[in-house]
C-alpha cells in the first residue's frame, strides 16, 4: 500500500513548539486504535484540513522523497513523526521495509513517533524493537492504565497512556509504574521541542491528558478500560 507522507519544517503548534513534525496519510492507521473515527484530536480542527490535505494525496509525497527531506534536516535535530497518521503498514502490521528506510534517514537525529499498531502481533514488535535499538524512537501508545502496563510488559519500547480530562500530576498504573503527565499539556512554557523527553528511552510512562473537540469520546475510550 502507497501513503502520502508530508513534512512541516517549522511547526506553528504550540505544543510541539517550532520543530519539523511530519503528517502521514490516514492509510497508515491502524484498525486497533480506538480513538479512529471516535475522539481522535487529529480528525478535527486546522489539522484535520491538512490531515485530508495529504490523505488524499494532493499534499506531500512518496515515501523515498519524505526520507531525502529528513536526511535534509540538521544533525541532531528533534523532529515528530506523524503528528497524524501512524507508522507505514497495512492497518494491521507495519511495513518493516518502509519504517527501516524511515529509520536510516533519521540516523544523526532525534526523530520520535507513537503508533497503535498491535504489538502482540511478532512482526510489528520486531519493527518497533528494532526501530528503536537504531535510533528511531517509536513510543507504544496505550488507552489506558491497564494497557499501559501489558504493553511495559512487553519491555521493546518506551509507553505513552492517555489520560483523563484536567489530570495534573503524575500517578501510577495498577502494577505501581510511574506515570508522569506530559509537561507541554500543562505548562505554557513547555513544548516539545524544549522538553524532548518523548524521544528518549525511558522507564516512565508519560501521559498525555484527552484534548481536542472530540475529548468526550476519547477519555470514553479510556474509562472502557478501566472496567
């Protein structure tokens, strides 16, 4: 399967801050996230224009031109993968040729992604383990406090969790792992690109409170968990 691939150089998000954050097709995104077509941030508001911008295929490029824009960037350069959209795949399992070439452009930079792919799945465990031992910080993103801890357990990268509404401080899985809130979802004088902690290999989890207009259906999401 072919996806569209584009590349911001200097994002005008206040979260992420002023770094390169890329937009992926909607092809890449997995039939296990939840939040799909029901509160993901991304499907809404000015990204969602630029979302379908590229989803349909009038904005951006192939996969080859996206990673010579990357091999483009500076030396250690913190950039976001897929702001929207997910790692390349099939919407069941990643294409481990395609996230390789991905990964080998980012080599000398500080490039980082979350994805929903299903790591019970070998093949895409495999892609994320690897992708992340060369350099390519690929975050497992949970739906909740539980599957926070299932997808620790798997030990092949770092965990991101969704959180409800207003949470502020930091708090703890049902199996006693930390759980720090992501500090741009607090604090105005934080963004990603002067935090960066997304990017690294950690034991934390880091939190991410639900945003967006449709934040009712994605904190759902997260309470479905907890039953």
């Amino acid at each position: 399967m072919e996806h569209k691939y584009h590349l911001t150089r200097v994002s005008g998000n206040a979260k992420t801050g002023p770094i390169p954050v890329s937009t992926t097709s909607k092809s890449t995104c997995p039939e296990a996230c939840p939040l799909k077509g029901n509160g993901c941030y991304a499907e809404s508001g000015p990204i969602a224009l630029h979302w379908n911008a590229v989803s349909e295929k009038g904005r951006g490029y192939d996969l080859d031109k996206f990673c010579s824009e990357i091999e483009r960037l500076p030396r250690k350069q913190l950039w976001r993968y897929a702001q929207a959209g997910d790692l390349p795949g099939d919407a069941r399992e990643i294409n481990t040729g395609d996230l390789e070439k991905i990964v080998r452009a980012n080599q000398g930079r500080n490039g980082f992604a979350y994805t929903h792919y299903p790591v019970d799945e070998p093949g895409n465990a495999r892609a994320i383990a690897k992708a992340n031992r060369d350099g390519f910080t690929v975050n497992l993103s949970a739906n909740s406090l539980e599957h926070a801890d299932e997808l620790s357990r798997y030990k092949i990268a770092p965990v991101v969790c969704l959180l409800p509404e207003g949470t502020t401080k930091s708090l703890k899985t049902p199996q006693g792992r930390h759980v720090s809130v992501c500090p741009a979802s607090i604090r105005d004088d934080v963004s990603c690109a002067t935090c960066g902690i997304c990017a690294t290999q950690r034991r934390a989890i880091i939190g991410f409170p639900v945003h967006g207009s449709s934040k009712a259906k994605a904190q759902k999401v997260f309470m479905l968990k907890q039953v």
